[in-house]
C-alpha cells in the first residue's frame, strides 16, 4: 500500500522539477542510496525501542508468563482489562489521574503567558535579560532534585517552611505525609520549574509582532493595557492552543516521575495514579503482574491517543490551528 | 538569544501608563524572587554551620561558614561512583543520540526522497502512542541489556522531537541548490554530509548535545527499572536513595572518625547533595544557550 501511495504521488511531486519526470521510482531509490544507508541506523532504533515494544504489548491479551515467552502464552481477550475495570482501584486511579493532570495544566498554563507578556512590556534591557535567566534555571534542574528541594523545605522539624508557620504559632504541618497537600505541592513546584522556560515560546510569537501595529495603536491613543489586550494577546492565541491541544495528549503519561517520587504509603489516597500502579504491579510486587499492569498501561495509551484526536479536531475547528 | 524586543513607547506617557508600567516590573520581580528564593535557601544551607541548619537560623544567606557537607559528600562512596556513572552516561548518551538524530533528520530533510512522508509518519506516531512501560522491559530483558550500561543509553538514544527540530534546522539552511550544484560537481551525499552539512550545523549539533546530555544527567527511571548492580547506578538513583528515602548507609564511608562526624552533618548533607547535583547542568547551559535558544526556535515556530 506504502508503495502504491508513493508511485501516486510522485507525478505530482515532480512536476516542480521537470528535470526528473523521465526518472522512474527504482532508479531515485538507488541515487539515494547513500541516503537510505543513513536512514537505516535510526531506523532499526525505531522499530526495537518504539515498535518492537508495541507489538510486546499484546501481552496485555494474554497471560504472560517468562517460560513460555510473548508468543507462547495463552491468549485471554479482555479479561485483564475487565478484572481492572471492575476493580475498586479503577474508580480511584482514573480521578486521580485526572484531577492531577488538569490541575497541572492550569497551573502551568498562565504564569508563562503573563511572564511573557510582561517580559515584552519591560523595556530595561537589563532586568529582562536578568528576569529570563534566573526564571530558566529550574528547567535544568532534576525532577530527583526538584522533589529533594521541596521535602528540604517542607521538613517538619527543619524545614524552613515549619520554621516560617511556626513564628506565627501554627504547625508544624507534615505537608509531604498528607493527602490534602499533594496535589498543591505537586501542581506547583511543577508551576515554578516550567514558567520561564515555556515563556520562551509566547516570547518568540511576541517578538514577530510588527512595531508598526504598537506604534499605530499609540497614534490612536490607546493605552498601554489596551495594546497588550488586542495586539500582543491575539499575537500568541495559536502558539497557546498548539500548546494547549499537546498537554492536553499527554494528560495520561505526564509528569509520572515526579509522581512516584513525591508519593509514599501516607499519601496513596491522592498520589496514586495509572502509571505508579502500573509501575508496582510490573515491578515493587512480589509476584509480578505482567499482563495486568501492560493491560492498564495499554488501556492509558489508548485514552492518550483519543484524547489527543478529540483535542485536535477541538482545536482545528474553534481555533483554526491544530497540530495536523 | 530569545529577547523580546521592546514595544515602542509613546513619546509622552499617561499617568496610568506608568502605573502599569511600575506594577509590571514589580511583578516581574516577584516572579523572579519567587523562583529564586528555594535555590538561594538551599545554597546558604549547605554553606552554613549545620547546628544553624537544623534549628532554623538559617533564612537568606549562610549562617556560620562551614563546607564540611561539601568534604563529606566526596567521601561517601556511591555519590563519587553515581556522580562519574551519570557523567559517562551523559557524554556517552549524548554523543550516540546526536548522531542517530543527525542520521535520520537529514535524509528526511531532503525533498524528493521516495518514502519521506511515510517514515516521517513512522516517527511522528510514536509521540503519540507508545507500547508502555512492561513491554519496554521485555524488549530490553530479550535484548539482554538489563543491567548493563547499555539499558541506560540506548533507549534513550533518539528523542523524536528533537529529530524533528533537528530535520527543521536543516529544511531552512541547507538549500537544495546547494544539494544540486555539489551533485553536478560529483558530490556524493556521504562526502556533501560531512563537507558541508555538518560544518553548517553547528548550532543544531549544540543544542542536541546538550538536550540529550542535560536528559541523560536529570534521569533515573530507566536505572530504577533496568539496573540492580549499585555500581552502575547515576547519581540521581543515589541522590533519591539519599534525599527522598533517607537510606544512608554507613558502610559507605572508609573511617569511623568520618562516620561520626557524618552523622552530624546527615541533614546537611542534603543540601549540599542538591547542591552539587545542580551544578553540572546549569554550568554548560549558559555557554550554549545562544544556540540552544535559537534552535529551540528553529524548531518549535517552522516546524
């Protein structure tokens, strides 16, 4: 099918270069041969660490077991994924998942917006550049580390968080050990590590605004607020929704690391969500559950995927920008 | 650099103009501090007295000169081997996605090639969906990588994003004339790659070094799951054994003068732990953010 579609095309692609009508398909392949040779080496990346790995996923139809290998095991249907849409966990896991992700993406989603906003009103070429380069810094720095700041922090006997409550007599408070924290912790430590860095991006949409547009604006007497609302706001709408439909396809895998880091036995209640289940299932159980965990772990691709096709259509229609 | 350039002011400003003006570098600065503050706490702290540490007179700036922590951290074993591991990972990591990343974007940066769209599609999907986390595992239990180097760095050996970026970088600087008069000339694309795409690339080549390198430094995940020999461990997997699950082995340390001094110094440490963790990255990042900003540019506005 592959095939048949390029020999279509290829009319078409090259009627801008007469030069290569006469040239069958054959014969281009064989000129790019040097071409292909490279292309191999990623290539055969690809298909053992992306695809092979989907193919080993049919394990979730199956009940896996090391003897008789990926192929060898006996076929199940659906009974993995029906044993977790029954189970009490299932209810749980899915809001969790949810909550936390949607909570993230509204947290991250303005500060970088209003931080690149203001940075382009400031007109000190010195504070800007020294506001980008200290509010950068975070991204560089490791989730492990990140989650090592926050437990410093939060310490409930040296933490300078308890230190600060307790001048007003309040506390100290075991932030990290308590369900109703986690999910402020989590949002916002995520809030602080991304902003600067996600500015970059509306900065650049800002930077290919026209001065002409500012400088007509002020002939006409609009204030300052005003051209920020109807020129710079209008400038960076397609960049935030690209931005916007891409969290939004990853709202099921995003941010599992900091999650598993930031949890323990005290805080399940909230913490615990599809992929550190799938995580303990395959590998903190005692007798691990192969076949269970890929079925849930497929189970969240699969939503992945939807969700990204709902947002993109979403946005393609409302916005008049999409990712494809 | 990604500077936003100034929006023209009015020759004369209004007095709520200034008003916003005012309230928008103070926020600024608000924003700023409050991103500043954690790294400055934590900083002080590992420079401060640790009895100071612990009972809280630390707020801004280091309370008693001591680099004790800093002495102790480079006797404790694991940290010294997790720190030259996730050094030879990073570099290692780097060097072999950089070129894996070059390999594939500049073919398909090529107009004209039979399949591009197809391979491209073939990349581009497995942003999108992935096998998981279990049959990842498999392949690399099948492979017989687990623990061994090697489950460090070749699964993370091609970030489609920044293959995509990679292959943007060269549709808008390699002309294709420029394909075609080293054609004429009896160029072959091996000998056009290394003569003359390579030595235009040298920003794209930065910046990929540097995201593979920083990605390879900041991870631990794939060492949690794929390795179980401590030696091959990166300094992250110790830093979470130290920081986040308070496992802090004394056999680790060679004397017991050492061991009793450490035990006073084991809540400080971690502070100087982040500390010295942090560093490595944010030392390379300036020297390379002019490229590193321009092609994350190329690529997240073309492409």
């Amino acid at each position: 099918m592959a095939t048949e579609t390029l020999v279509r095309r290829t009319p078409v692609r090259s009627g801008a270069r007469p030069a290569r009508n006469k040239v069958g398909l054959g014969t281009r392949m064989r000129r790019n041969w040097q071409l292909y040779a490279m292309l191999a080496i990623p290539l055969v990346w690809l298909a053992i660490f992306a695809y092979w790995p989907m193919y080993g996923a049919i394990i979730a139809f199956k009940d896996y077991n090391v003897i008789d290998g990926i192929l060898g095991s006996r076929w199940v249907g659906f009974k993995h994924f029906e044993r977790f849409v029954e189970s009490y966990q299932f209810g749980r896991l899915i809001k969790n998942t949810l909550v936390l992700q949607v909570y993230e993406l509204f947290a991250t989603f303005w500060p970088p917006i209003l931080l690149a906003l203001g940075l382009n009103m400031a007109r000190r070429k010195w504070y800007r550049r020294s506001v980008q380069l200290i509010t950068y810094a975070p991204h560089f720095i490791s989730t492990v580390v990140v989650v090592g700041i926050i437990v410093v922090l939060v310490d409930p006997n040296t933490g300078v968080l308890n230190q600060f409550l307790g001048i007003f007599g309040v506390g100290p408070i075991d932030v990290l050990n308590n369900p109703d924290y986690f999910r402020h912790l989590y949002v916002w430590s995520s809030s602080w590590q991304t902003m600067g860095f996600s500015a970059i991006i509306y900065l650049a949409a800002l930077t290919s605004v026209s001065p002409e547009l500012h400088e007509a604006a002020i002939v006409d007497g609009a204030s300052r607020l005003r051209r920020v609302w109807h020129i710079d706001l209008p400038a960076i709408r397609p960049v935030a929704v690209i931005l916007l439909i891409l969290n939004i396809g990853t709202i099921m895998t995003a941010g599992f690391e900091k999650v598993l880091l930031l949890q323990n036995t005290l805080n399940l209640q909230t913490s615990e969500v599809l992929d550190t289940y799938v995580y303990k299932l395959g590998f903190a159980s005692e007798v691990p559950q192969f076949s269970y965990a890929a079925a849930i772990g497929l189970f969240r691709s699969v939503i992945g995927l939807v969700l990204l096709v709902i947002a993109n259509t979403l946005a393609r229609k409302f916005a008049k920008s999409s990712l494809w | 650099m990604a500077m936003a350039t100034a929006t023209p002011a009015p020759v004369q400003e209004t007095r709520s103009d200034r008003i916003v003006m005012i309230c928008n570098y103070t926020a600024l600065g608000l924003f700023t501090l409050a991103v500043l503050y954690p790294l400055i706490y934590v900083l002080s702290a590992s420079l401060s007295d640790p009895k100071n540490v612990v009972s809280g007179k630390v707020w801004l700036w280091p309370v008693g000169w001591s680099i004790e922590s800093f002495k102790a951290v480079f006797d404790y074993d694991s940290i010294v081997s997790g720190f030259s591991n996730s050094v030879l990972y990073a570099v290692g990591g780097s060097v072999l996605a950089t070129v894996l990343t070059l390999f594939a974007a500049y073919p398909l940066s090529r107009k004209g090639l039979p399949g591009k769209g197809l391979i491209m599609a073939l990349f581009v999907f497995t942003m999108m969906f992935s096998g998981g986390l279990i049959p990842s595992y498999l392949v690399a239990d099948q492979l017989g990588i687990l623990n061994t180097r090697w489950a460090i760095i070749l699964p993370a050996a091609l970030a489609v994003w920044n293959m995509i970026i990679t292959r943007t970088f060269f549709q808008s600087t390699i002309p294709e004339e420029l394909v075609e008069a080293a054609k004429v000339d009896g160029c072959t694309d091996f000998g056009f790659f290394w003569r003359i795409v390579l030595p235009l690339s040298k920003p794209i080549i930065a910046v990929n070094l540097l995201f593979y390198a920083v990605a390879q430094w900041n991870s631990w995940f794939s060492a949690l799951i794929y390795l179980t020999n401590e030696h091959l461990f990166p300094l992250q997997l110790v830093l979470r054994q130290i920081l986040l699950q308070n496992q802090f082995d004394p056999s680790q340390v060679r004397d017991t003068a050492e061991l009793i001094r450490m035990k006073e110094l084991q809540e400080q440490l971690k502070y100087s732990l982040i500390v010295i963790a942090t560093i490595p990255p944010l030392l390379v990042y300036p020297f390379v953010q002019k490229h590193f900003v321009k092609g994350a540019m190329v690529g997240s506005l073309k492409g």
